[in-house]
C-alpha cells in the first residue's frame, strides 16, 4: 500500500501537464471563429477530458483502499485492547 503517496505525487505532475496542455489549447481555440474549430480539435479536448476524470477515479479508489485498510487495522487494534 505503500505506493498510494507515489501515486499521488504522479497524478500531480500528470495533473500540471494535462491543465497545460489544455490551456495551450484553449488559447489556441480562442483565436479562432467558432465555425473554424474542427471536430478533431474537439475530440483532442475531450479524450483530455475522459483521461483526466479517468485518472482522478483511478488515484481516488486508490486513497479510498488505503483508507479502509486503515479503518481496519485500527479497528483489529481497538479491539486487542
């Protein structure tokens, strides 16, 4: 269980790239008309979208394990005294 923390520490840097790259994006989108944005540029938002939400999920169940383990092992202790 020990590599939740490194997992976390990951996520962040994951986290920092995706935001930039989606500000880069954006600022590029917003130079444009609206009718000059192309479906595929749409797709690139998205899929960086679902990708984000996906590794949230991942980092978030992740925390949640170790928590229970905890709650559990502090219980098995509560118990022994």
């Amino acid at each position: 269980m020990l590599r939740v923390p490194f997992q976390v520490d990951d996520f962040l840097s994951e986290k920092d790239a995706t935001f930039d790259h989606l500000y880069e994006l954006v600022g590029r989108l917003e130079e444009k008309d609206p009718e000059e944005i192309t479906e595929l540029q749409r797709a690139e938002v998205e899929r960086l979208r679902e990708h984000f939400a996906q590794r949230v999920r991942e980092v978030w169940n992740d925390i949640m394990a170790v928590e229970v383990t905890l709650v559990n092992q502090t219980e098995k202790v509560g118990e022994r005294f």
